[in-house]
C-alpha cells in the first residue's frame, strides 16, 4: 500500500489530490489506512475512486487531529443494501493499481515545503476468505510549492461539505487552473402521486460557457428501495435571455438511476455566457413520484461516471464547467465543487399533526423524553413512527442535542421556547429535512403506585443540611 508523492501549488490554490496505490496477490474486498498529516494544516477531505476502478461500493473518510482515516468496503459485503452500479466488488489481484484520490483542502497559512505523510496503520481483507493482509506501507511526500494564502473573498457561509472554494473576483483569472466553480442541487418535498421539481444551480468565478453533468438518484444504504417509484420525467432548461441554447443533450440509463449530460450556452455569443460571482439557477429535475414509493429521503447528487464494458449503456461522464472553450473538471481547475450527502427528494404522504419534544408520545414533553432523545438504542425500541417529534431543535437529526433542548425548556422554561415549533401545541413540520412523521399517537403514560417523597429533617438556625429524597418505583 502507497502513498504517491504529490504537489500542491499552494497561494490561492489549496487542492491537493493525493493518490493512494495498492499492489496485491489476492482479490481485494476491502482496505483501510490512517495517514499522519501532522505539519499539514488540512481542512477539508473528500474521496473518490479513480476512474476505470470497479471496487467498493461505499467509502469512509474522516480527517481528525492531524489523522486521515480511510476504508473502502466492497460491494459485496454490503449486500443487497447498495446498489451494485459502483462497483464489481472485488479488485482483482494486480500490481500497481490506482484505488483512490484523496482530495485535502489545505488551510490558509499550510507553509511551503516538503510535507511527510506517514501510515501508521494499513490493512488489506481478502475478498474470497475475509482473511486479514498486512501489507508493506510506502509513505508519501506532499510538497506545497508556494504558502497557502488567505483569501478574504471565499464564501464565509461555507459548509462542511462544501470546501467554499468560490472566489468573488471582478476580474477573471489568467487561466483554466484558476477556475473556482460550484454545483448545487436541493432537498425539496416530494408528496405521493406528484410531480417535484429538484432545482440545480451553478456558480464560477469566470464566465461559464456551458458545463456537463453526471448525476445519481436513489435511496440511502440500509433504506427501503425507490427503484422505479421515483422516476425522472424531464430536464427543463432555464434560459436567462429566453433564447435557447446552442447545445442541451441529456440521457438516462436504461440499467441505473443515471442522468448525464451538457449545455453549451452559445459559442459566437459571450453575452451568453453566465456572468461570474454570481449564482445561477440553470436547469430544473422533474421527477414523478409513484403513489405507491415508500417514505423516506431519495438521494439526487452529482456524481462522476465511468464506463463499464459488461453494462453498454454505461458511458464515462464528469460534472465538469465550459470556460476558456473547452470543459474542464476537477482535476483541471483550482476547485470544482459538487459533493453534497443532503441533496434530494424527502417522500412524504398525508402530513402528520405532532407535538416536537413528545419523543414518548404521552402527550407531555418530560424527563423521560430527552432520555429517548438522547439514547439511540431506546429511541429504535421504543419510539414510534414519528422522528421528528424527537428532533427538539429541528436541525434535521436526533441526537444529545434534542436531549439538551428538551431538558433546557423543562426545567428553565425560558422565554423563548428551547423546543422548536409545532410546539407546545401539535401541528405539522414547517421545515424540510430526512425525518419524517408517519404516525404520532398519543398514549397517555399509565397511573402506577411509582412515587417521589421528600424525607424529614431537624436542624438548628444556621446549619447546612441534606435534605433526602426517596424514589419509590417498580420499573428500571
């Protein structure tokens, strides 16, 4: 397992795409390394399989206290729960071969010079035993040409997931390895027996010519099959000038929930192109949802496609702008931007009344709560068909953060509410977000004998006391 050296030009460009390269004797089900980068001022990380590599259908990465920790799993071991579109499953035995980019976006201030990353851990299993390899680990350098500059003009409301590598430049930059561009789609609300519109948006800092798009639409891993009860019905260009475009060409996989294509606004007309520094809403996903899809959040999300030779209706496409005259993809500008996991549809059926914070559905929010709503493995036994009752501060996940909320508004009652709406009176979720509210029944909590008593105590004027209370109950 190998780190190839790589370069990073640093100023203003602060991508460096590593290469991980692995040779073996065996077929490979899955690896997984942790890289030292202290020395590297490291902020964002992302990864990708190569092109033309097959292998693994899902992939971990986290960048922490200096450390990148990677894992790639095959298909295979995932079951039927991913879709087989990623990969084979198996990396065939071989020498040499290419099995990841590593794209780390460098802080402001990382300094010029020769940068070690180090493994300190790597692992091989076999994909036909599951057997552990413990392979040799060739280590890396990482040379960073010029200091990382600060940009002043990069977007302050940036995301995690999105490395906010847009420049809000006036004048446009000498060349194509300056370009700085981003895509975007949208989570919108998708009612049974409808048709949605998923909006997708484009942004540079140079005049945009046209561009190309590779795009997946499905359900999560683990989650209930959408495969032909959401479909896509058409892509709606949206022309600025009311003019059409000189080249729109799209197509959908016959075999995969695949949709590729490009634009080309008008090449003897640069009023045409997309002025930079701003964002523009370009095209429009409509999908039809069927009556009968299940509830849940199907994935839309740009991702980069590669042909297979055993699936002919496979076809290498990249997400990729048009400037300079011709398209350019990640590999080839400063940044390109497209990696988002809350892009999509949230299926939906009759809205839900419900009271947020109710995580029990006693109708009262209490105590007890905040503990389901800080307790996973209570919340799945216990909690019904509605999530969102438990996501107190409507940030779209139900974690100790809700537990915080509710225990805030029950023993403070503050001003303003620590609980967002509907609440305290039910109504229906205003927000969109993954959680969804099937079903929210009220069952009072039942009368038990259970009681809390203040126990007696003497003192005398000027003493510190403890005062005891007895809890009497039947149940844990």
């Amino acid at each position: 397992m190998e780190l190839l050296d790589a370069t990073c030009p640093g100023g203003k460009s602060s991508l460096a795409i590593l290469k991980l390269r692995i040779s073996h004797s065996r077929p490979i089900g899955a690896y997984s390394c942790v890289l030292d980068v202290f020395g590297l001022a490291a902020e964002e990380l992302t990864t990708l399989n190569p092109d033309g590599v097959k292998l693994f259908g899902q992939r971990y990465s986290l960048l922490r206290d200096g450390r990148l920790l990677l894992a790639c799993l095959a298909d295979d071991t995932l079951g039927s729960q991913w879709s087989p579109r990623f990969g084979t499953g198996i990396l065939e035995p071989g020498l040499d071969q290419i099995s990841l980019k590593i794209y780390l976006r460098l802080e402001p201030g990382t300094p010029a010079g020769d940068h070690a990353i180090v493994f300190c851990e790597g692992e091989m299993a076999d994909g036909l035993t599951a057997r552990t390899i413990a392979p040799a680990l060739l280590d890396g350098i990482l040379t960073v040409e010029e200091d990382v500059a600060f940009d002043a003009t990069a977007d302050p409301n940036r995301t995690p997931w999105s490395p906010g590598c847009m420049a809000r430049e006036t004048l446009p930059p000498a060349g194509p390895e300056d370009v700085q561009a981003a895509f975007s789609l949208a989570l919108v609300p998708g009612v049974k027996g409808s048709r949605v519109t998923v909006p997708f948006w484009l942004e540079a800092n140079v005049p945009v010519e046209g561009f190309s798009f590779a795009i997946y639409y499905g359900n999560q891993v683990g989650k209930e099959s959408f495969s032909g009860k959401v479909r896509l019905e058409r892509i709606v260009p949206r022309l600025r000038d009311g003019r059409p475009w000189e080249v729109f060409e799209y197509e959908a996989s016959r075999d995969w929930p695949d949709i590729w294509g490009q634009a080309i606004f008008r090449r003897d007309d640069p009023a045409a192109s997309l002025p930079p520094g701003e964002r523009h809403h370009v095209l429009d996903f409509e999908f039809q949802v069927e009556t009968d899809a299940p509830e849940g959040t199907v994935i839309v999300r740009c991702v980069d496609l590669s042909a297979d030779p055993e699936l002919p209706s496979r076809v290498d496409w990249v997400n990729a702008v048009r400037a300079y005259g011709e398209f350019l993809d990640r590999e080839r500008v400063t940044c390109l931007d497209y990696f988002r996991a809350d892009w999509g549809i949230v299926v939906v059926g009759k809205p839900t009344l419900f009271r947020r914070g109710d995580a029990n559905a006693d109708g009262v929010v209490s105590l007890a709560d905040a503990i389901l709503a800080g307790n996973v493995k209570k919340r799945s036994r216990l909690q019904g068909g509605c999530d969102d009752a438990a996501d107190a501060n409507d940030d779209g996940a139900v974690n100790l953060a809700d537990a915080l909320s509710i225990v805030r508004q029950v023993f403070e009652q503050p001003l303003e509410s620590a609980i967002a709406p509907p609440f305290p009176d039910p109504g229906l979720d205003e927000t969109l977000d993954p959680l969804l509210c099937e079903e929210y029944r009220v069952t009072p909590a039942p009368a038990t004998p259970d009681a809390l008593r203040v126990g007696a105590v003497e003192a005398a004027p000027g003493e510190s006391v403890a005062v005891p209370i007895y809890a009497s109950h039947g149940l844990v």
